[in-house]
C-alpha cells in the first residue's frame, strides 16, 4: 500500500517542523482560553450622563433610579446638554439622558413631557440596547399605567436560559480554530514542495494522484480530530459547557468541516506559486467565508443576495449546525440537512483538489 | 539618489508583476467594505416570528399589523397554542413568537414572548424591539435621538475598524515579507555588500508600501463615502494625518517583524499571529474592548489599530475636531516613535 | 600592498566550527583560489572578508581597512557574488542588469566591455524574467551583475557551478582581463581547468587551511583528492554484446518541444541500448532539462514519438514513471527525513513491502558505508553524500532506465568519481544510465554521447568516434568546437 508509507512521511515531516507540533498543541488551548472572553459581544458598562434641567424630586427620583441600576454606570450630572454632547464627543460616556423643565409638574397633570434620550448610536447595537433600557426606565417611573405592558410582557427563554454569552461563542470557536488548523497548514504544504523543488521528485514516480492527495489529506483530519478533542475537553474544564446534543454529532460535523478546509486548502496549494501567493488567497476566502457564515452576526440580518450565499457557505452549515447540537440540544434528525450539505461540499472539494493536482504539466 | 530611485522601482515592479497578490491587495478591501458595509450587520432585521392568539380582537389585530409593517420581524406563521409556536422553534422554523394572552385586550396583560435564546444579545434585542413596537408610540414620553446614526447601521461602526486592519496588514505584513524574502533568496547578501547604506535600501522598500497603503486607503475612502453612503464629516485633512501616522507604525511593526524572522513562512506566521489575531480581536473592532476582562483591557491597552479606529470613527463619523482626538493621536504618534527607533536600532548591518 | 590580509580567523555556529585558526595573504591584483570541499568553511570566510559576519577571533584586512570596524569603506570597494547568488526572478534579466548596475553605482553602457563576452549570449532574451531562465542561464546573469561594476577586490563564491565549458572558459577569460586592470580576485571552484588559472590557492578543508601554494603543486600534493586515478573503462565495460542486438530502451523520433513559437527542443531523434550509459551534453539551455522532462513524463512532447522502456511518453507516461528511476538537478531528497525514511519513502512507493525495504536497505548502507547515518536527517549531511544517496534511491527500485540531470554539480573530483564508480556498478546490473553534466571528463566516461546545441542532437556516438571525427584531443575540445556554433545563445 503506498498510501501507508506516503502518509508516514506527512506526519514525520510535520513532527520534524520546529515549529508546527507546538502549533497544534498551544494554538487551541490559547483560543479556547482567551477568546471566549474577547469575543463578547454583550453590550455592558454603558455610561450615562444626566442633564436634569428640572431639578424637582420627581426628576430626583428618576435619577437615583438610574444610578442604582446595575445595568448603567451612572457618570453624574452635566449642567446643560451641550457639555454632555461634549463628553460624548471625547468618548466619555455613550448615553445622556435629558429632563425638561416642568418634569414632574407635567407628570403630576398628566401630560407628556418629552425626555430626551441622546445616545451614541455609531455602534448601532450598543445606542440601540442603552438607549431602549434607559427608555423602559423612564416610563416605568413616569407612567406607570403605560408601563404595566411592557411590565407584564413576559418573556420565555427557551434555550441558553441563563443567557450566557460563551455558551453562544464557544461552538462558534471550533469552527475558527478548525479553520485555522485544517485549512492553513495544507495550503502550506504542497506549495512548500513545489519551492524545494521535491515534488518534481515525486511526480516522476508512480505515485497515483488520488493517493498523494489522500496522503496529504489525512494527517489534517488528525489533526481536526486531536483539535476538536482539545477543544471540547477546554470548554468542559474551563467553561463548564458541555453539547447539550449528542457528543459524536460534534465529531461528525467537525471532520466534515476539516474535509472541506484541507481539500480547500490543498487546492488554493496546487494552483499558487510561492507560499505569500498561497496565504494570501486563502486568507482572502477565509475571511469571506467567516463575515457570511453568521458567526458574528445574525444570518438573517444580511440583505436576501448576501444571504443566498450562505447556501455554498460551508462555514455556516457548521456553525449553525454545531450551535443547534451544542446549545439547542439537537439531534441527528435536527441537522441532517447541513450534515448533507457539508458532505458534498467537502466531496466536491475534496474531487477538485485531486483534479488540481498535474502530474504531467 | 539615481539608487534610491531605482530601488523604488524595482520594488514597485514586484509588486506589480505578482498580478495575484495585487488582485487579493485591492480585492480585499472591496470586498470587505461590501461584505461589512451590506451583508455583515448586527441590525434586528427579518425575524421569523410566530403569532400565537386566540381571538383576534382589534388591539391584538393592531398589535399584530404593526409587528408585520416593521422591517425588524417577518410574520411566518400563526399558531393556535404556545406549545405549538415553540415546537417551531425547536425545529428551527421560528427565531421567536409573540403570545397575545386571552386577556390582552381587556386588561393589557398577558403578553408573553417565546425566545430561541442561543444567542443573548440579540434575543434581547428581539424582545426590546417587539416591546417597542406593540406597546402604543403614542404613549411614550421619551424622545430618542440616535446620534450620528441615526438609522444605526453597522457600517458606520465597521468602515474605520476595516482601514485599520487592512492598513496593518498591508504595510507590515507586506514589508516584513518582501525585505524576508530578499534574506531567503540571497540577495540581501549582494544588497549588503554593496556600497549602498543599508538604511537606504529599508526605506526604498517601504516606500511603494506607503504608497500602495495610500491608494488602499483613498479607495476605502471612496467607497465608504460613495457605494456605502458612510458619511465623512470629519475633517479630510485630519483623517489623512492620523492615517499617515499610522501608516509609518505600521511600516515600523513590519521593519520590526522582519528582523527577527529569517524565513517567509516565519515572517508571514508572525504577522498572521501578532498582527492579525491581536488586531481583529483586541483592538474593539467587532468586540467592545469594556466587556472584556481587566487582564484582556490591559493588553487590549498596547494594541495599536485600537486607538487608530477610535480616532478615525471620532473623526469620520461623529465629526468631531482634532480637540476630541488629542489623546488617541498622542498614543499613536508616540508607538510610532518608539517603533521606529527601536526597529532602526535592531536593523542588522551584516547577517547575525 | 596586500589587498587582502587574514590573521587567525575562527568562527563557530553552535557546535560547529565553520573556520579555525586562519591565516592568509593576497597582494593585490592576483587571482587567487580558494579551494576545498563542500563544507570546509569557504562560504563563511567569504561572509567575513564582505564584512556580512563578525570573526570570533583573529583581525582581517581587505585593501587596508578592517573587516570590522571600517565596514563601510570595505563595501564601497568589493564585489560579491555569493554561491547561492539569487536573482530578482520576477524581474527581466535587462531589469536585473540595470539595477545592479546602478546600485553598485555605474551603468550598463559603462560596463558594458567587462561583461560583454557572456553578457551577449544571454542578451537577446533580456526581456524575459530571470525567473524563466535555465539554470546555467541565471548563473550566467548573475555573473554578468557581479562585474558590471569594476570593485577593487572581487569575492566569487562557486561562480560556475552548473555552467557549460565553453561559457566556463569565456568567464575566466574575463577575469584574467579584470586582473589586467590590477582587480584583486578571489575565487572557490571545484573545476580543475579553473583552479589551474589561478596564480595561487589555498586548500581549505574542515575549517583549515591545509596548504598554500602554486595550483600544480596543490594539485600534486592532494593528489587523491584532487587527481583521482581516472576509472578504469574497459574493466567495467560490458559484455561484448555487439551493440545492434541489444533492446533498444530508449527511442525517440523526431521529438519537438515549443513553447510558442520558442522550439526548446527542436526535432530530435536517438535510442539508447539497455545497460548503455548515454551521456546527453550541451550549454546552458540547449534544451537537455526540458527533453529529459519529457522523456520522464514530466511534460508532454509537442510532436515526434518516444518511447521508454517500451512505453509511448504520450499516452503511457504513467506506466514509465513505474520503469524509471530519476534524479533531478535540484536535489531531491526530502530534507527533513532521515536516511532511511527516505529510502523507505520511494521504496513504498513503488510498492516494496517492509521486509525487502528493511533487507535492501540494510545492504545499500553497508555497500556505501553509510550504516552509521542510517538516522541522521538528510539535511544534516555533505553535498557529496546526499548525491551519492540520491542516485542510490534512484536506482533503488531497480528500474530498467535512471535519469541523472547533472548529478554530480559542486563536489570535489575524489567525490565525482565515488559517484561514477556507482553508476558503472549500475549499469553492470542492467540499469540503463542517461546522464548529463558539464564536467568534461565525466564524457569520457560515458558508453555514447551526445551533444545537444540549440535543440538540436549535432553530435552522437561514442567519446573515441567523436575525437576522431572532430579531430581533437579530448572531450572538452570536442565540446567547445561544437558548442562554439551555436547561432541561439541560450535556453
């Protein structure tokens, strides 16, 4: 079996490299530890600034409402709305709330007074989330039959009920961090034997092409296996996650998404020149690949062209498949459909990267 | 002179003769500012919901109407029970569903919402949203005003995180590897040698660098001002001086990088892992640095693009004078001092 | 004067010790050869006297100025050319010239005269990149930019290595004609022709320098590394089979390789007799690589047939790849794997179980004495073994046909002919040998030759027959004769 002896010399050639064992080792751990934390997207901590022009007891009371809140960091007071403008122009604080004069003597008659919510809004979710927050608390001290609503609105999580923002990213993290592995290290490979000149020496030999690919193929998918393994043991360890799903659905979907990444890779490999050339490239998808795979953001937030990408987006078959499995507690039937979409994304890949290869130029 | 000249153009002409890198180069950034500027955004927008009522009275009906007219929730089905509704959750037909309870008109009570909850924030959002939109506006006294965004689109957040990773990238990276290569290939050995001060032959390679780095940035500028309808209210002047400074930091990193690797792939996995991982996820372009861990703040602290995209939404987008940016250009200009100084003080004059 | 002056230089890497206690002096305007095997620290005294590397101890002087401390003034006056002197591949060769030029201060026109003779032949393709080129092409480059600029004291490192003869000769005339403008010359070969043009060399070996002296009295008295007693042809010749009834291996007709309108390989036609060793001569670009590549299945023919081992090279390339050991000019082994992974390696590739890989492998390194490397990383070993290695790999499948693309480039003649024994021994089991090379007296060597000049075969049969049809006295005039007609210079 030729297979046996090409893979052999993979796995030396990588366990010679100074550098990439330790690569696989230290690269999962650092992320698993370090970017659960980064990658929060919870909006917290947000400033505000009062400009209370009323200064009645009904406006005190608003006040002190927002200071003992946990949900704002209360900055104090400003004498008139321009200086908090100001502070909002030197980043000093993200939300001003302002109280019109006659505040409470309009409450006490029944009228409306217009409060006024000026929020930084050039991080749309972060204006928008204070902004709302702060609203809701103004109308529950000021109205509060108006605000009987939204205080009866009950709201019913179904999953992640504790609404924990690293149960959300962690699935997500595999995806990176197999991406990472699996997909730059191939794309290394063969044009790092085209630059030293071996692969002339195998291309002389009988070498079938199926089987070098296959060679090169199979040691990244121990690789993903060895990753995954890391990475879930980490997210127990240090996260207390654990899928709510069964474990090998895991497994299964991740060893479809290495199949994908290291045919890709390997492609990218076989028409690049010179290793810049090749990373470059990759990178350049991968990025695509990662912004439209709704990792960060909402797929359904993306106009309907943007999203019919997501169709060919091997990246968000995983993620959504992973997360479902993970925090949802889904089952094979729940993601059979991206299992198959994976699939054949990865068998087609996987066909074009032995295609791609010439033997006889 | 006639050297510096002729290095500039060699230097240029790599770059030119490698068509795929020059395509990924300016590709890049296009294709960044339109996936950040149009499909990547955290905006509540189509939300498949599920109305669950059992009499369609007229305020559920209005309710319902208002749900449907906004662009933030996409009616998809109507259920008899929640029970029901949350089955479509659990098969991932659903995100949310709106509860009407049998008392909703009479007494206003009842309402209730079911949320799939994998991600927090935004089913946070969806709630807060749905909120607004079936509690009467009429009855709100509270007057919001978004500044600077009004209809709060992501691009604005995006557009200066986007120059501030690509400038990065593009001028340290870049010159890291092409000076790399030149030790790879032999022919720094001939460049040393020769009666040319190896000052000069670093700073003729930067040169078409900072130039390629000055078109990318033009070409960001353009697009988010005309494709993106991002706005540019600050001052143009400014924008380039900051962005100048930046540049040379970033030129500076890569002189950095370059002394310390001696192979490319070495040269492109320092970049990749001190450049690029720090950059993208430190610096509060996707993640707001407060929400992070003390220990993570700190180290957040020291990473250059941080302070560079702070100044750049200042001034682009909020528009504010050089006052408000005093800080951020102090930091940046003093990195770039130090930077420099500390990769000419390591630049070698001969091989170890 | 002397322009350069070296007392007592040692420098060490880690454990090893690249140069140890070296001492010598140059006057000014003598060619002077520094000579010794791969890895006898030629390289990192060239590095010391560019001022490129700090000596641990001892002081060096280049035109008076010291290597250390007076860096500057010793850069304006040398000229370097390292060993593995790299050119700007994605620049034009005209854009190449033209840079060095103006680096080094001067211009093309004005330098013109001092690298015309092997500037000219590449001139007309001064529009391509350097990176297309052949490989004795860029060396010829990357010698005319070393001397487009006229420095006081040049430093050559190995600067022929891979080029033909006749280029070979038209270099060292130019140096002679440098030394005549009273240029100061150093400079390592491991040609013999070329270490007798120097005035004086020193032999360095394993860091040290072992002797001093005029070239005939080095060569004297190095003699069994130097002049090895020359292999014995008509012992190891073959059986008086007459030639017509012996297979023919390989047969080619009529063979063309374009690329657009550029024939590489322009109608060539030739066989090959089994257990034959066939040497395929010719300059720099004559079109030897790109024939071999197609005869290995590397590449497709544009027209003609060809057949090895009795398959078409059109249709059955991968059924010669299984027929076919193959040896190429960049060295081919696998750097980071040891000895016998890399044996095991090809060896399974060809489908060897273990037991015979292990058995087999096992005898090659006893027959090379080589056991005690058996684990050592291929890296880690001198230039000579990891030929001798190679080619042993090669052959290790116990093809009917090898291929060697200049086999033996940059190893001392001892280690040449270690590596020819190999071959005889070979082509004594049945393998047949098509082999090319630049060293002239590896020709003589061969069964049959042929010589190879722009594409086209203008030269074949045995070294006797083409001595006597050319009436010359050995190979090396028959070759420079022949080559001397060539109307396309290169490639």
């Amino acid at each position: 079996m030729t297979l046996r002896y090409l893979i052999q010399k993979e796995f030396l050639q990588i366990r010679r490299n100074a550098f990439l064992p330790r690569l696989i080792v230290a690269f999962p751990v650092i992320i698993m530890c370090v970017m659960p934390w980064v990658m929060n997207m919870e909006v917290k901590n947000i400033r505000v600034d009062v400009v209370d022009n009323d200064r009645s007891v009904g406006s005190q009371r608003l006040v002190r409402s927002i200071e003992t809140s946990h949900y704002f960091i209360f900055q104090g007071q400003k004498p008139d709305y321009r200086s908090a403008l100001a502070a909002i122009e030197r980043g000093q604080t993200d939300v001003v709330l302002v109280i019109p004069q006659n505040y409470s003597r309009a409450i006490a008659c029944g009228q409306r007074p217009q409060v006024l919510i000026a929020a930084n809004a050039v991080n749309g979710t972060k204006g928008s989330m204070g902004s709302a927050y702060l609203s809701q608390i103004v109308t529950a001290k000021a109205m509060p039959s108006a605000a009987a609503l939204q205080s009866q609105a009950h709201t019913f999580l179904l999953y992640n009920k504790h609404q924990n923002y690293k149960l959300f990213m962690i699935p997500a993290l595999f995806a990176i961090v197999m991406m990472l592995m699996t997909g730059f290290l191939p794309t290394l490979n063969i044009v790092g034997e085209k630059e030293t000149g071996t692969i002339e020496q195998i291309n002389v030999t009988p070498v079938p092409k199926w089987a070098f690919i296959l060679a090169k193929l199979i040691p990244y998918w121990m690789i993903a296996l060895f990753v995954i393994t890391v990475c879930l043991l980490l997210a127990w360890l240090v996260y207390g996650i654990t899928p709510a799903g069964p474990v090998w659905l895991v497994y299964v979907l991740a060893m479809l998404l290495a199949l994908f990444f290291s045919s890709f890779g390997l492609i990218v490999s076989n028409y690049s020149n010179t290793m810049q050339q090749a990373i470059f490239v990759m990178w350049f998808f991968v990025v695509c690949l990662l912004l439209l795979s709704g990792l960060f953001t909402p797929v359904r937030s993306m106009p309907s062209w943007a999203y019919l990408t997501t169709y060919v987006n091997p990246m968000h078959y995983f993620i959504d498949a992973v997360r479902t499995v993970f925090v949802r507690g889904g089952t094979f039937a729940a993601v059979a459909h991206q299992v198959a979409a994976l699939l054949a994304i990865g068998l087609v890949m996987a066909i074009w990267a032995v295609q791609s290869y010439k033997k006889n130029g | 002179m006639k050297q510096f000249i002729s290095f500039v153009i060699k230097e240029a002409r790599h770059i030119l003769r490698d068509k795929r890198t020059m395509l990924i180069l300016f590709g890049m950034p296009t294709a960044m500012m339109l996936i950040f500027g149009f499909a990547v955004s955290t905006d509540v927008r189509n939300v498949r919901t599920v109305v669950v009522t059992s009499q369609m009275d007229h305020l559920t009906q209005s309710a319902v109407e208002r749900l449907a007219a906004s662009e933030y929730f996409t009616i998809t089905a109507t259920a008899a029970t929640p029970r029901e509704a949350e089955l479509m959750i659990r098969r991932q037909k659903a995100d949310m569903a709106v509860v009407f309870g049998k008392d909703f008109a009479s007494k206003r009570t009842g309402l209730q919402f079911i949320v799939d909850g994998a991600d927090p924030n935004m089913a946070q959002q969806w709630t807060n949203y749905a909120q607004q939109v079936i509690a009467n506006p009429q009855y709100s006294i509270v007057n919001l005003k978004m500044l600077y965004n009004p209809q709060m689109r992501s691009a604005y957040n995006f557009v200066p995180a986007i120059m501030g990773m690509l400038l990065m990238l593009i001028c340290a990276m870049m010159t890291s590897i092409s000076i790399v290569r030149e030790k790879e290939r032999g022919t720094m050995e001939v460049l040393l040698v020769s009666p040319v001060r190896p000052l000069m032959v670093i700073v003729a390679k930067a040169v078409p660098y900072l130039v390629l780095a000055f078109a990318i940035l033009i070409v960001i500028l353009l697009m988010a001002r005309f494709v993106l309808n991002v706005p540019l209210v600050g001052s143009l002047f400014w924008i380039i001086v900051v962005s100048i400074i930046y540049i040379l930091l970033a030129l500076s990193l890569g002189l950095l990088i370059s002394n310390v690797a001696n192979t490319q792939l070495v040269a492109l996995l320092l970049s990749a892992m001190v450049l690029l991982m720090p950059v993208v996820m430190l610096s509060g372009m996707m993640f707001p640095v407060e929400s992070m861990p003390r220990v993570l703040q700190w180290v957040a602290a020291v990473v250059p693009p941080r302070y560079y995209i702070e100044a750049m939404r200042k001034l682009m987008i909020m528009g504010v004078g050089v006052g408000a940016i005093t800080k951020e250009v102090a930091i940046l200009s003093g990195m770039t001092v130090v930077l420099l100084i500390v990769a000419l003080k390591k630049f070698n004059n001969r091989l170890e | 004067m002397n322009a350069i002056e070296v007392n007592g230089i040692s420098k060490r890497y880690g454990k090893v010790q690249a140069l140890r206690d070296v001492s010598f002096s140059v006057p000014a305007g003598e060619v002077f050869g520094l000579i010794g095997p791969d890895g006898a620290g030629k390289t990192s005294l060239y590095r010391i006297l560019c001022t490129l590397l700090l000596p641990e101890t001892g002081r060096a002087a280049v035109e008076g100025f010291d290597t250390v401390t007076q860096m500057t003034e010793i850069r304006k006056r040398v000229g370097y050319m390292p060993g593995k002197f790299s050119l700007y591949q994605d620049l034009t060769v005209e854009e190449n010239l033209k840079f060095f030029a103006t680096l080094f201060g001067t211009t093309v026109e004005a330098g013109y005269d001092s690298i015309k003779a092997i500037y000219s032949q590449i001139e007309r393709f001064k529009d391509r990149r350097a990176g297309a080129l052949s490989g004795g092409m860029k060396q010829k480059l990357a010698l005319s930019c070393a001397l487009v600029h006229s420095p006081s004291v040049l430093f050559l490192d190995e600067p022929t290595t891979g080029v033909d003869p006749v280029s070979r000769k038209e270099f060292w005339e130019m140096l002679l004609m440098l030394k005549e403008r009273g240029i100061t010359i150093v400079a390592s070969t491991p040609y013999l022709d070329e270490v007798s043009c120097c005035e004086r060399v020193a032999f360095l070996d394993q860091g040290e320098i072992r002797g001093i002296d005029t070239p005939g009295a080095i060569l004297d008295r190095f003699a069994d590394i130097f002049n090895p007693p020359g292999l014995d042809k008509a012992a190891n010749s073959q059986s008086p089979l007459p030639g017509s009834q012996r297979d023919n291996v390989i047969e080619v007709e009529h063979l063309v390789k374009a690329f657009g309108s550029f024939h590489a390989v322009d109608d060539i036609s030739f066989t090959v007799k089994k257990g034959e060793i066939f040497g395929f001569l010719g300059a720099n670009g004559a079109g030897k690589t790109t024939a071999m590549h197609m005869l290995t299945g590397l590449s497709q023919p544009t027209s003609g047939t060809g057949r090895v081992a009795g398959f078409d090279i059109r249709t059955e390339y991968e059924q010669i790849k299984r027929h076919i050991g193959y040896m190429s000019q960049r060295f081919s082994l696998y750097e980071d794997l040891t000895v016998a992974e890399n044996i095991r390696l090809f060896a399974g590739i060809y489908g060897m179980n273990d037991q015979t890989i292990a058995k087999k492998t096992d005898e090659l390194l006893k027959r090379l004495k080589f056991t005690e490397h058996k684990n050592s990383l291929v890296a880690s070993l001198p230039l000579g073994w990891k030929q001798k290695l190679a080619f042993s790999v090669s052959i290790f499948h116990e093809p009917g046909v090898v291929f060697l693309d200049e086999p033996t480039g940059g190893v001392d003649p001892s280690t040449r002919r270690q590596f020819w024994e190999l071959i005889y021994d070979a082509a004594r089991r049945g393998i047949t040998v098509f082999v090319t090379t630049h060293y002239m007296d590896e020709a003589e060597y061969c069964d049959r030759i042929s010589i190879m000049v722009d594409g086209k075969i203008s030269a074949l049969g045995t070294p006797d027959e083409l001595k006597e049809r050319y009436r010359q006295p050995d190979m090396d005039h028959v070759f420079t004769y022949l080559a001397r007609q060539a109307t396309r210079s290169s490639d």
